[in-house]
C-alpha cells in the first residue's frame, strides 16, 4: 500500500474522505503517488482555519513575512532538478520546462518577497484646512486560490505569493490532475513560520472542493485560472456573495506573419508559441495569420521544422515536446482534428496518436491550412499541439482577423517595421502584445493578463497583484496634539 499524501488544514496533516491515484502521462505504468481527496466539511474547516490564520498573519511584521517569502523561494531554486522532474513526470511538460517552471516560481516568491518591504501609501492634504488624508492598503483577508494542471507550480504561485505578501491567509485548491506539485509547493510551506491556518492545501474534484469554495459566503476574495465556462461559474457563484473575483479563461491567441517578416524567426516564434508545452497554455499561438506574399514559404519552412521535432517522454534526454496531460485531453484533440477537416481545413502535418516505448499520451505536432478564421477550430481554444494558418492580403486584413475573436488575452507579429510594429501594438485588443517573440512567455514583475472573455478582475503578477490582494482603506486626520 502506497502513501497517501495528505490534506493540509491549520497546520496539520490531515486524511481526506477518499483517495486518487496519480498517473504519468508518459508513462501510464509509473504511479507518482496516492493523493488525499477533501470532503465539503474540511472546506469549512479550512475556511475557519484561515480566518484565525489571516488574523495572526496580518499583523505579522515586514521582516518575518519577508524571511518566510525569500526562505520558500530559496528552496523552490535550490531542489528545481529534483521538483522540475516531478512536475515533468506528472504533467508532461518536458523536463527542461519543468526545471524552468520550479525556478521561475522561486523567482516569484523572491519578487513578492521584496514587495513585503516596499510599503508605499499615499499622504495628501485634504481639501478642509488643517486636515490630513492618508490611505493605507490592508489584506482583503482569506483567499481562495484554484490553479490549473497546465502550469502546476508557475500559475499557484503568482497568485500564492502575492497572498501571502500582503498578509492574506491562503486556501489553495490546484488541478486534481496535478497533485504533486500542489503537494510538495505545501510541504515546503508548512516548514515556515506561519502561522496555524494561513495557508491550506485542499486536494480534489471541482464539483465537490471547489464549488464549496467559491460558494462561501465565509471568504473574501477567489482567484481562479482555468476555462472560460467554469469561469463564469466561478464569478456566479462569488458574485452572490459579493466576494472578490479574479479570473484568468481561455484565448485563441494569434501571430501575424507580416510580409516583411524573417521567416526563420516566425517560425522559431510559431513553434515556441504554438507547440512547446505541448501547445496546453492559454497563450499558445493557435491561429497563425500569414500575409499571402510570404505565406507558402512560412508554411514550407514551419512543416520542415515540424519534421525534425522528437516528442517523447518527458523525462527523455532530447525531447522537445511530451505528452498531453490525459486520455480526456487526447481524445478531445483528436476530435478536433477530425472536426476541422470536416468543416473543409488541409491537414498539412501531424494530427494522429503517436506511439512510443512507454504507453502515454503522444500526439504529433498538428498544422492545418487553408483554414478560415470562422471555423470552429479558429473560434474555439483547443489545449493541444494543433495550430491553424490563416491566409491574408496584408497587414490591414491580418490585424481585424486578429481582433475577430470573443477573446483576448496575447497576440503576437513578426515584422521588421517600426509603423507596423506600432500600430499592432496600439490595436492589437489583448491584454499582452509581442513583436517578434512567440505569443507565449511572460515576466514576472509585470502585468499579466486579457481582455474579452479571456480575463476578469484586477491583473496579475507584478505590482498589480496589490490591486487584488488588498482592499484600500482612507484615513482622515485632523490635527491632533499630546
């Protein structure tokens, strides 16, 4: 009998109501470990837990929160081999994208640790004589967090840290098909000096741990990555409480392939855009838009790439792309592949089920052409390694099929044009606009997020993280003597 990894509720490790077993997708052989289910009691339980915890932790001083912050962060870089292969091993992301994932999420809390100490509010006069006016940001108090399987660590993170960086207790709800990742960020945690119930670990379903969440009218802010129809169930559900929301959905993030473009860096930026992570990333270029004067050889030269691209286990020296997460997400890739040569699109590389040494969730490297921005695979975010090329006259018709989308949230262009690359970056209606970068890959200090349907709230990461995180109190002082 294996061990099952437990709950973390006010301090302790607890059991759940049940279990689940945790698969490699590379391997479906290779079980990483027995996960401890929450049952709807224990949500409350948590939620109790950190109200006394959010308590306590506020009132911390700068310094100790500082030292617990840099301490999570140090030992997220010190163990990222070891953390990067079990990521890696139960998401299928390939290990140097593991390894990257754990050290980038020790950044964060490196970034967020140095927030702790940056305490600027404002002081003014006040329109009334001899009147002062000060307002101070204060925690809003207890967080839910849901996180999604596709970044186990990165996506937790930002919004963990900041959290905890402005004094908040944390409920953290991850992926249920990530729980290892959750499980080890925790374990690092509960070894700091925090205090009983600032930060909680409930593993399990949505339908039963995160809608008890959400549902609460017992917190006070939710903070949730995942798809856009969940989403707005999430905001539902806050919004009948009246309990602070911030969402990170889906998109149907584009490139545009200027006529001007380096044709070697479109495609570089196409293939890290639309393919690295297995293309399971809400900022993957699904739709590439390629002005027609250039559009057969970007086309000819992307296939060439896709050629030589080794998927592979995860773990396996060379791999460049791994496995889809699971049997659900691999059938519902395939499907789309089948639904988009219905609707008339030319599969010119990829779209079958690949085999390997292992049994896993291998699918080749998918491009369509000839297709048009209505069809349902241009409309819709899809999750997989599958991108669509859109042929355009030019520029003008490139950026309006850019923006003809209900989403929003990165778009990208490859240009050699200083006009051009000015104005997409004016009109270009997405939170995020790269110019000659792939569509994926953000920093940390910086805002992240979209537009449309692809986000709602304040945004992420960054000094913007304080919008969410903290609620904004105006204190008015008129002269006071001793």
């Amino acid at each position: 009998m294996s061990l099952v990894h437990s709950l973390y509720i006010d301090g302790d490790w607890l059991a759940g109501t049940d279990t689940l077993t945790n698969l490699n997708p590379s391997d479906t052989s290779d079980t990483i470990g027995e996960f401890a289910q929450a049952g709807t009691d224990q949500v409350q339980q948590a939620i109790v837990a950190a109200r006394r915890g959010a308590a306590q932790w506020a009132k911390s001083g700068l310094e100790a929160r500082y030292a617990v912050l840099m301490a999570i962060g140090d030992e997220l870089i010190a163990c990222k081999d070891e953390l990067g292969r079990l990521l890696s091993r139960e998401e299928g992301k390939t290990l140097a994208e593991g390894v990257g994932e754990v050290h980038r999420s020790g950044q964060f809390f490196h970034y967020y640790a140095a927030e702790v100490l940056r305490q600027i509010d404002d002081r003014v006069d006040s329109v009334r004589p001899g009147v002062e006016v000060e307002t101070r940001r204060e925690p809003v108090g207890v967080v839910g967090i849901i996180s999604p399987w596709n970044f186990p660590l990165a996506t937790a993170v930002w919004k963990i840290a900041p959290a905890l960086a402005f004094g908040n207790a944390v409920i953290f709800k991850p992926a249920n098909l990530v729980p290892a990742s959750a499980w080890a960020l925790t374990e690092i945690i509960s070894r700091q000096n925090l205090p009983a119930g600032a930060f909680n670990l409930l593993m399990g379903s949505g339908s039963r741990v995160g809608d008890a969440l959400v549902s609460s009218p017992d917190i006070d802010a939710v903070s949730f990555t995942g798809s856009l129809d969940v989403g707005r169930r999430v905001a539902a559900a806050t919004a009948g409480n009246l309990v602070k929301c911030q969402l990170e959905m889906g998109s149907k993030n584009a490139l545009i392939v200027a006529a001007d473009a380096d044709l070697d860096l479109a495609v570089e930026a196409a293939f890290a855009g639309a393919y690295s992570g297995t293309g399971q990333k809400c900022t993957a270029s699904s739709r590439l838009i390629v002005v027609e004067a250039v559009h057969d050889a970007f086309v000819e030269k992307l296939i060439d790439k896709l050629k030589t691209v080794k998927v592979a286990h995860a773990l396996e020296e060379g791999a460049q792309i791994g496995p889809v997460v699971d049997a659900r997400q691999l059938e519902s890739n395939l499907a789309w592949v089948e639904r988009a040569k219905a609707d008339g699109a030319t599969l010119a590389f990829g779209g079958e089920r690949l085999t390997r040494d292992t049994e896993g969730y291998y699918m080749a490297p998918t491009l369509f052409t000839g297709t048009r921005n209505e069809m349902a695979i241009n409309r819709e975010e899809v999750f997989g390694p599958i991108a669509c090329v859109i042929k355009v006259r030019d520029y003008e018709e490139a950026i309006t099929t850019l923006n003809d989308t209900h989403f929003g949230l990165t778009a990208g262009i490859i240009t050699d044009s200083l006009r051009i690359a000015s104005d997409f970056k004016a009109r270009a209606e997405t939170g995020c606009a790269m110019v000659n970068l792939a569509t994926a890959g953000t920093d940390y200090h910086v805002p992240f997020g979209g537009r449309k349907d692809s986000s709602f709230g304040p945004r992420e990461q960054g000094r913007y993280a304080r919008e969410f995180y903290t609620q904004v109190k105006t204190c008015y002082v008129k002269g006071i003597t001793d």
